[in-house]
C-alpha cells in the first residue's frame, strides 16, 4: 500500500491526507484547507493544481443509489459487491465512449451480468472514432452479447427498490443498477475561486510551460486544456498519459530546467472485448467542425503475413488534407495489434506528417509482427493513389443506386452476395477477357478488402471506363449477404 | 497458386520461367539468357535487377547432403520431409543470427528435434544486438532446451552415412543434419558481367532512385545496398521489408513518378521461443567501428501497467550520441510487444531523434496496451538522468571490485542475494535513517530493474555520496543469485 508513510520513507515527499484545499490565497501565496482539526494554511512558493475531473451528468439523472457512476473507490467498491453477490444481474450503462465500453466488457465478461449500453451519438466511441470504426466495434459488442442502442437520448430514468426503467427512444430497459458513463468535466472550482483564467475548452488555460494565468500557479492532468497538434486549438483531453507527461513536464520545470510541454495529437485506445481500437488526431465530425478540407482512406489489410497461423484483419481509416496530404486523424481496430500503427501516425503527425511521410515507415519486419509492408503503410498508399485519381467510397456508404462489380473469387461469395438491384460477379481474373460484358455506367468495383477492387478499378480506368471501389471491401461491411444489406438501411 | 498464368490473368505481367538471365548487353539494352529450348533474348527499355542473395558459406563446409543450408525450396522439402519421418532427430545449426534464432524454435518446438546452435561471435544475434541483449535471448533459449555454443569458430565438420560430427573449441557435437545459416551474400554475377559499380559495402551501388551506376538499369532487394541514416555511410542489410518498399519506388520512378527511396534505420525483428526482439539503427560495436562518440541506456519496465494481468517484463537497451543526445539505436527484448517500441524509434531515428524526442512520444495508451508512460518513453528519460548526472553501468558489468548497495525488499532478495564481496543490503524506504551505515567509498546501487536503484543514487549523490545504478537491475542479471554469479564470468 502506497500510503504517506511510504512515500516519505521513498522520495521525502509530505502527504497530507484529508487536507482539504478551500481557496488558494494569491497574493499571499497561501493555500487555505479544512481538516477534520478545523482550517489550516500552507505557505506556498509555486503551487502545483492537479485537480482532476468529475463524470459529467445526464438531464434525466436521478439521485438514486441504483444510478450510479464509474470515478472513485467509492463508486467501485458497492458495484463490484453487488455483482460479485449476484444482487447486480442486469446493468445499464449510459454512454458508449472509452469508459463504457471497457465497463461492458468487464461486467459481461468479467462478472457474468447482462449489458445494455446506451449511445446518444449514432455510433459508439463518439469523438474518438468516425461512425465506420463505431460501427465494427458495435458489431464485435454485439455478437460479443451487449444490447446496444445508438442514436437516441436517455428521457428517463425510473429507480426504485425492484430496479431501474430506462425510457431511450421507443424502448424501455429494465435493469437492476444504472452507470452514467458520459465522459469527465474539469474540476474548477479552487482555480475559478483563485481567478485563475479558464480557456476556451472549458478546462484550465496553461501556457507551454504548463503555467496558469498566475505566475507561480502551475496545472496538469484532467484539469488543463492543452493545444491540438492538427487544429492548432486549445483542447479538452482528460487522458491518463498526457497528465503523467505533464506532471514531470513541471517538475523539470521547477527544478530550473525550462521544459516546454508540447501540442497533443490526442493518441488514444480502447480495448472492447477481443476487440482493440486507437485513434489519433481527427475525426470527420472535428475537421467538419473546424473547417478543414480532407478526404478519407478506408483500408482493411492483415495485421501479420496472411499465411501466419494468428493473422488478423485490421481495418484503418486516414483522413488526410486535400492538397497538402497532411494527414490529420488516424482510427485502426481489429483483433491485433492496432496501437503500433497509432502510435506511429501519432508521432509522425507530431512532426506535421503526410502521406507519403505514413508510406515511407520503416518497420522492424518479422513474420510474428506484421507483414513485409506494414498496413499503416498500405493504407497511405491507398490514399496516395486516390490522391491520384484511383477513388474509393466509404466502406459503409449506400450502394443501392450505384452497379456493383463484384470481383471477389466465387467460393468468397457464396452467401456473401453483394445486396444490390445493379449486380455483375466476375472474378478479378477474368476482368480483362470479360469487362466488355459490364455496362456503360459508372462502376463501383468492390472485393474482400478493397486491394483487388482498386486494382480492378484502375485497370478499368485505364480502359477509358469510370470506375471507383468500396474501400475496406466488403468485409468491413460484415462481408456482404444480409448483414451488409441490413446496413444499408442504417447508413 | 500464383503461377505465370494467375499473374498474367491478374495483372497482365508476363513472368518467364525457367528463362535463366546470362548476360545484360547494356549498349544494345538486350538481355541474353538460356532456356530449356535454348538460348534466347529479350529487348528492354528498362531493366530491374532483383537477384537477391545466396547463402554464406564457412571454410569449414563439406558437400554432403547431411550439410544443408536454408534458403529455397530445395533446400527445406528434404529438411521437413526428415523432420516429419523422425529421420532427422538432431539438427546443428552453424549461425545464430535471425535466421538461426528461427530455425531454432522451429526444429526445436514445431518438430520436437533435439537442436544444437552454434555462434562464433560472443552473443547470438550479432550486428542485430549488444552482447547485453544476446545474452538475455541465450538465456531463454537455453531455458526452451536449445544446447548454446557462442564465442567459438566451427573448426571442422566431419559428415557420413551415420551422422556428422562438428568440432567447435573444445566441444565435439554429434547431430544427424547441419544447418549453416551465417547470413547471405548478394547475387553479383550478372551485375559483375555487366560492369555495374559493386559498392564498398559489396552490394550492387545505387542512386536514391535505385538506379545503378547504368542509367537504365535498376536494382532492388537483397543484391543492392543502401544508406544508412545514422552513420551516412554504405550498408548491405537484406531485409524483406526494404526489398518490398524498394520495389515500389522503381515502379513509381519508371511510371514518371521521381520517388527517392529513404536512407535506412535497419529496423528488424526476430521471433525466438516465446521472446521477441527488435533493434533498430547501431550496435556498439558498428558505432566503436565508425568511431563515434557514445553512451548507452539498459532499462527494464513493463509492457503494461504492472497490475495487468498479462503483463511483462521489457528490456531497452538505447545508445546515444554525447553531447548531441541524438539516439543511434535502439534494441528491445522481451515476452511482449518489442516491434511497437522499435518502430516508434525508427521513425524518429528516421528524423534524427534525440532522446528528448523519445521522451515526448505521445502513445495510444490504455492498460492492455501500455503503461501510461511507454517504456520506450522512460528509457529515454533515464537517459537524459544519466546525461545530468546519474549515470548507470551495464546490466552484464563485472561488479565483483564494487561496493553494491542492494536496495530491494528482503523477500526479493531471498535467493536472489547480490553474489559480491562487499555488499550492503538496506532497503529504498530505510535509506534516508540508514544512510550513515554505509563505507565511505563510491557505490553501485542496485535494485530489480533500475528505477529504485536510480532514485537511491540520485538521494545519496545529493548529500555528497558517489554512487551509480545498475542499468536494467538485477532482473536483467536473471535476478541474482547463482545465475547472475555465473553471469560475473562471462563478461
């Protein structure tokens, strides 16, 4: 147990427990606290806030020891009792970013209960992820047996002594304990008092060097706003890695060594059941918001060789900038190793990364790790090449109205059917004895992952044909057959 | 199967087999070659060199067919088809490099052989890893049953109807198959022939663009050599990773695309039993031999948070430049995600990192994934420590003339104690009341992996002592004990 006598007995360091800081006296450089011997001060000569975050709440949200949230010990304690005694059988969880979707894991996986998870947005991992990588985890939590509801607002929470009733949408959920798990707001109360400046992302306002609007006042963690690496704007991103960061940040900092604390790329990962997800940077919504002109890659590849007995898919989405091709975010998910390749467009986009710049890695290759051209590469090279005239659509968009060329091989498709009124099958193969079969319309060329179809495409392209392809294929979609079909109607 | 007749269907290229190149008539731009219907010739605008590289041989090497190499499909039909009858029940592998290090796992562990591994130089892997680095990877090895013979040159192989014996030093080694794998060598003859500049690293010279000294002719792959990024100079590093990246670039060059393909880090990974390891830029010794001033980091951490489950221990290893702090390599090893570390650090080597630029990478963090600082980060940071003033001694050094403090808990020691004659076990947190115990001389700190150690040198520096920390601690060492007394006369 890493108590105050530890720490003193480790590092020096002076803990005080319950000691509760009221109001930071500035000008005197005093810290005022209460404590359970009545109020006390501490005379300060730099003042570290390291005040944190508290869960946001919802409009609906009862006080009710049913509804619940997922912060502190306090929180914890009573949820993991109640499930481990088997009174916790069906929760609820309002709110499907990082935080719910570890919690639905962990109750369905861990403890056994039943999961409903509830998402205001249209697609889980709001903010973190765009609506196509939404969508796959959706489906990996779904067949993993979470009920999931998207795209509608808790009206309702009902508690009582049997159990709560949630109203979203047209459904009632009946549950025995409710998690409100809707993401974090800093916690300003002692620097607001202090009149400490607030930024314009509502977190605490710092300069480079982590210095508040005070002088000798300094921030970090889940408190502070920080500056965003691709939209150049103060941003609110409470993640456990930058505040660590930051914290030694100011400490060199105090310790005489000036140490700039530099603009985030906002690197993040998730991991839902057998499922990992990361992103970095942007999401379509951001750059939309912010008014910056980009286009998207979509690309399902393999983590390692396809002849390595534990390969597997890993779909990744680029948004990058038209013209300049700065890429701007960066969403990998699958059942692999998806945070190498975040990890490296976070910090090739910390120096201002394009394309090419994602094309050119050079990746430490062995068969157990990934294949001869990292999919991060390939996936750059995908937009590369649309940047040049080979065009993809997005692997969840409509295709109803569009003729689909299938060139996926005819054992693939079998039950796989493409659900489209505009259908041709005819294996890559055979394109070029065949294509004169195809009609005089505008083609969409689709296949398994998007490699064939886009080889396809700008064969036929070369043909004097117009043509573009599905990118990530089919199996981003589920691989076609009715599921694919069901999501037409959802997109 | 891929065969001429898939490639020509999928993409319209015209693969001739059994069309064996003689002779580039580089004024006429013909190639000559042989075929089973005799000579033949083909006309070329352009021609693409990508003849690869043989297999190396020892002086030591009779021709017999107990004496293998493995490098085509001829070469391991017979291998597996031994394999497989149990007529091969014993293999010696001469070469303990990558591809030693693999075959080893796959005799050994795929098909259950007893594998004997033979090394010349005084650590596996070398010119990939430190000998610090070889050693942890022997180790493993010998604990996953592999017989290890490093440090001495194969004297003779004496082959018969019953077996081959091998003499090495003073061990003579029985084994019904041998396998030399001592690295490659690139395929000069055609490029000799037709008068192409062989570089001085002996590979086939190309421009950036991959063009050889022959406007027209251009080479990729295992025959040519690159630029190394971090000693500026000509190297041959056959890696399939570089081959494939290579390929590409010709292909945009020759479709009027002037692609430059970047200088090389090196980046590479081998799988060996149930440990990964990843280097990337130099060893010491390259950097000793390109004189380059020096210092190196050896950190152990985690893979994860040390609360998750399935975490590991990981070891860096980092050199850096004095003064400049630029990294010039980077070498990871251990039961856990190596590659994601060594990728991060090719990129930014890629950039001319220095260590600072590690210590800022910001990662996709989540416990499955990472700690919230990544360890790459924190061997960065202990580096830049020891450039202030703590400074660390290699995790392998001969401690026996040192005064040792040994600052780990009494229940970790047991068994594991400091084998040293002048030995102080006080634990971190008695430190500051017991300080005084302590000689008057300069101390090595030790712990478990350095970070205790580090922290206790850095206190005791400040109130006057000398001291440094053991690089990596004690579990780089296999713990202490017996093991690591071992380890004391090895190097």
């Amino acid at each position: 147990m890493r108590d105050a006598a530890y720490v003193a007995d480790y590092t020096g360091v002076d803990i005080r427990h319950g000691w509760k800081a009221t109001k930071i006296d500035v000008e005197q450089q005093i810290l005022h606290g209460e404590t359970s011997e009545g109020p006390q001060s501490l005379p300060w000569s730099d003042l570290v806030l390291a005040t944190g975050a508290r869960p946001k709440k919802i409009p609906a949200q009862p006080k009710h020891p049913r509804v619940r949230v997922f912060h502190g010990w306090d929180d914890v304690k009573p949820l993991k009792t109640g499930l481990m005694q088997g009174s916790i059988d069906h929760v609820c969880i309002i709110g499907g970013g990082l935080v719910g979707c570890e919690l639905a894991e962990a109750f369905h996986s861990l403890w056994g209960a039943e999961v409903s998870l509830i998402e205001a947005e249209a697609s889980v991992l709001p903010g973190v992820a765009d609506p196509e990588v939404g969508f796959l985890v959706e489906r990996h939590m779904r067949e993993s047996g979470v009920a999931l509801y998207t795209g509608a607002a808790v009206e309702t929470i009902d508690a009582g002594d049997e159990g709560a009733v949630i109203r979203v949408g047209e459904n009632q959920i009946e549950c025995d304990t409710v998690v409100i798990a809707v993401g974090v707001e800093p916690n300003l109360d002692l620097a607001r008092r202090a009149g400490l400046e607030i930024g314009s992302s509502g977190a605490i306002k710092v300069d480079r060097f982590m210095r508040t609007s005070s002088p000798h006042i300094w921030a970090a963690g889940d408190c502070v706003e920080s500056l965003h690496r691709i939209t150049g704007q103060p941003v609110y991103i409470p993640l456990g890695s930058l505040a660590n960061r930051q914290g030694r940040s100011i400490a060199n900092t105090l310790n005489g060594q000036n140490e700039a604390f530099p603009a985030v790329t906002g690197a993040m990962a998730v991991k839902a059941f057998d499922w990992n997800v990361a992103a970095v940077g942007c999401t379509a919504e951001q750059l939309k918001m912010e008014g910056i002109n980009f286009r998207t890659m979509w690309f399902t590849g393999e983590a390692m060789p396809g002849y390595w007995p534990e390969s597997k898919e890993i779909h990744i989405l680029i948004h990058y900038e038209i013209g300049t091709q700065r890429v701007l975010g960066v969403q990998a998910v699958g059942e692999c190793d998806v945070t190498k390749r975040v990890d490296t467009a976070s910090h090739l986009m910390m120096r201002g990364a394009t394309l090419k710049d994602l094309s050119e890695i050079e990746h430490a290759y062995a068969p157990p790790f990934s294949p001869a051209i990292d999919p991060l590469a390939s996936a750059a090279f995908a937009a590369i090449n649309q940047e040049q005239g080979l065009q993809s659509i997005s692997p969840v968009a409509d295709i109803e109205k569009l003729h689909v060329l299938d060139v996926r091989l005819a054992d693939e498709r079998e039950n796989k059917s493409v659900k489209c009124p505009n259908l041709s099958e005819i294996e890559m193969g055979e394109i070029r004895r065949r294509h004169e079969e195809l009609p005089d319309r505008p083609l969409l060329i689709v296949c398994a992952r998007g490699t064939r179809s886009a080889e396809v495409a700008r064969w036929l392209i070369s043909q004097g044909r117009e043509a573009t392809y599905l990118g990530g294929g089919m199996n981003w979609r589920g691989g076609g057959g009715e599921d694919a079909a069901i999501l037409n109607s959802q997109f």
